[in-house]
C-alpha cells in the first residue's frame, strides 16, 4: 500500500515536473520566435531612416511612417523599445541606437506643458539607466520629476493631465484627470529613489489615493477622466475622451489601470493596490464581449462590438502588467496569471496581429487605436503597442 501511494505520488510529481518544463520551453520559443522577428522588422525601421534620428509612431491615412516630435506623449517609447532589444539580445549595435534616439529628447525634462514626460523620459531614459547606469540619465530622470510636479494641484491633491483648451473649456472643465496619469508615477517613485528627495513620492501617493477614491466603480471599472475643482478637491464630472461613452469600459484606460496599479504596489507595498489591479483585470477578463482570443475591442460596451476594431496596444500593456502582477499574489494566482498573459502574447504573435516582415510600417504589432471618437489613428500600428509587447517578452524571459 505504500509502495503504491509512493509510485502515484511520484508519477504525479513528473507530471508537473513536465508540464512546467513544457511550459518554460514554450515560453522560451515565444521569445525567441518574437525576438528575432523583432530584430529585423525594427531593424528595416531603422534603416528608412537612412541615418537621421527619427521617432516613428504610426501610419499615417496614406499608408506612411508618421514621424513624431519629442513633445509628443509618445516620443519615449521608439527609443524604449530599442532599450529593450538591448535588454533581449545583449547586442551593442542596439545599445548605441536607444542612446542616439533617447538623448534627441533630453530637452522633455525641462517641459511643464505634458503630465506625460513621465512616458517620454521614463521609458527612454529610465530603462537606459536601470541597463547602463549612466550619471547623466539619472539626472534626467530626476529633472524631469521636478518638472512633472509643476502640474500637481495641492488643493486637490492631484496632478492634472490635460491643459485646459477652448475645447475642454466648452464642456465645462477645469482640472481634468485621466486613469493614464497613473502611469507617470512610476518617474515620481524613481526619482525619489535616486535623489532621497520624499516630495517626489508623496505627490505620486497623493495622486493615487485620489484615484483609487475616484476613478472606479464598484465593478471594478474605471472611468477615462475625472475633473477636479483645483482649489478644493471636489469631483466636478466623470466622463470619457477616448471611450465610447462615460459609463462605459474604454479599453486602453482599463489597460493602464491594471498596469499602473501593479506598478504602485511595487513601490508602496499597500495590498489596496494589487486588489485595485487584480478587480479591474478580473472586469475585463470576463466581460461578457472579451474576445476569445483576449485581445480587447477598443471600447468592450460598443454597440454592435462584433464590426468594432480591436485595441492590440491594451492586450500588450495588459500582459505586461500581469507578469508582474504574478509575483505579488498567491502561487495558484500567479499560475493563472501567467497563463493568461502568455495567452494575449500568443495572440499578438500570430499573423492576425503581428505584422509580415517589411509590412505594416515596420512596426511589429497591427490593429491598435488610439482614439475611435477622435477619429485619430483607428485601427493602425502604434508604437506603444510594440514597446509593451516587447516590455512583455522580457518579463516573460525572465519567468
């Protein structure tokens, strides 16, 4: 009998032993199948360079590369992206590109207009640190704090995200705050670990508890924008730019709240945090219009979701997130996680969403959005997506 019991015990133990083997070398085929396929479409984008320092982001309506300059909210993820085939491949010709495309927009450190200087330089300039520590790049990053702060509001106690134009003063607002700003904490939280400076990090914490108290629903679900009265704090209105209305579930706002609540308890180690991250990721995961392929549709409340395009550049920062997500919470958590973030990876690197080599603009994924009721870049690559998608394989390598 206990022969017996020993013999399926460890019969039961060489099935895990090889499904977990299995796994990790899937895993391992999905970064290298990715990572070199990676190399030579980003290296085709350098080449239509033809030398210069250029910061692609998308397709234009005619088919062609848009080049962006650094104000734009999305210069730092192009050289962010080449920081990350250093990062996978250890290969110095990809070194010497991020520094040359992450020091053409050093001057975002001195620019108070943008509460995104946290994405331009964080992703540039603060994945060059953490894979060079460079002294100059660590002084970039804390400027760069210092300049972000410009835009926290003491009597809100929030940091605004847009300026207010003729456009926003039409609809009545005056301190809008969207879930996006989440993600420029992560520079406060930085700086204030390299400089000592504590000013840094309680913005970021005050900015946080005023979104954990005002950006969800009970669900789980978040709104895109809450305005602030700057003076007192009171919440004016909560409503949508990107999404398809103000009750509904705007994908990439849902994507960076997943994302940056993860990156919060990082730093913080406050459990509300993680349980904010895994609510709101729970909500999209079984929303009832989640695609079977986990790849959302731009807004999941569309009517008539089925002829709506989908959002590759929300699958990519959601995977990301849950790698990392997966190392905070209990194993049989973690598992699932996992799983699910190598499931939106598998996805994204079938023919459906990655791109042929020399097609698509160079860029790696297809199919993302940036603003449908804008109608600004509408099913096309976007270069946020890619760097995401690239952030997820080097997680994924690293588990």
């Amino acid at each position: 009998m206990i022969r017996n019991k020993f013999k399926r015990c460890s019969t039961l133990w060489i099935l895990l032993l090889g499904l977990n083997c299995a796994t990790i070398v899937q895993g391992k085929n999905l970064v290298s199948r990715n990572l070199n396929f990676a190399q030579k479409q980003i290296g085709l984008q350098i080449q239509h360079m033809n030398g210069e320092i250029k910061n692609p982001c998308t397709l234009t309506t005619d088919g062609k590369v848009k080049y962006i300059a650094p104000k734009d909210w999305r210069s730092g993820f192009f050289p962010g992206t080449l920081w990350y085939l250093y990062e996978l491949t250890g290969d110095e010709k990809w070194k010497e590109l991020a520094e040359r495309h992450t020091g053409a927009i050093e001057s975002i450190k001195d620019y108070k207009d943008s509460h995104d200087v946290g994405f331009m330089i964080y992703c540039s300039f603060g994945n060059g640190y953490r894979l060079t520590s460079r002294p100059e790049y660590k002084d970039v990053i804390i400027q760069t704090a210092r300049t972000l702060c410009t835009r926290f509001r003491p009597g809100a106690g929030i940091i605004q995200s847009w300026n207010v134009s003729k456009s926003l003063k039409a609809k009545g607002w005056i301190c809008p705050v969207i879930i996006d700003n989440m993600m420029n904490l992560e520079l406060l939280f930085e700086a204030s670990r390299l400089s000592g400076d504590e000013t840094f990090r309680r913005v970021a914490l005050s900015h946080i508890e005023n979104t954990l108290k005002n950006h969800f629903r009970p669900d789980g679900s978040c709104y895109h924008v809450v305005d602030y009265d700057p003076e007192t704090g009171q919440v004016r209105h909560k409503m949508t730019r990107q999404g398809y209305a103000d009750e509904s579930t705007w994908s990439r706002g849902h994507a960076w709240a997943i994302y940056g609540f993860t990156m919060a308890y990082r730093y913080t180690h406050d459990r509300r945090y993680l349980d904010r991250a895994v609510q709101t990721f729970e909500y999209m995961r079984h929303h009832p219009n989640m695609a079977k392929d986990g790849i959302p549709y731009w807004d999941m409340d569309v009517p008539d979701i089925g002829r709506e395009p989908r959002d590759a550049s929300s699958a990519a920062i959601i995977a990301s997130a849950l790698y990392e997500m997966a190392d905070y919470v209990l194993p049989e958590q973690a598992e699932d996680y996992l799983k699910y973030a190598r499931k939106l990876l598998k996805s994204l690197s079938t023919s459906a969403y990655r791109a042929r080599l020399g097609d698509n603009g160079c860029f790696l994924l297809k199919h993302s959005v940036s603003s449908k009721p804008g109608n600004s870049e509408i099913d096309v690559p976007l270069n946020y997506a890619d760097y995401y998608f690239l952030e997820a394989l080097v997680r994924e390598k690293k588990h």
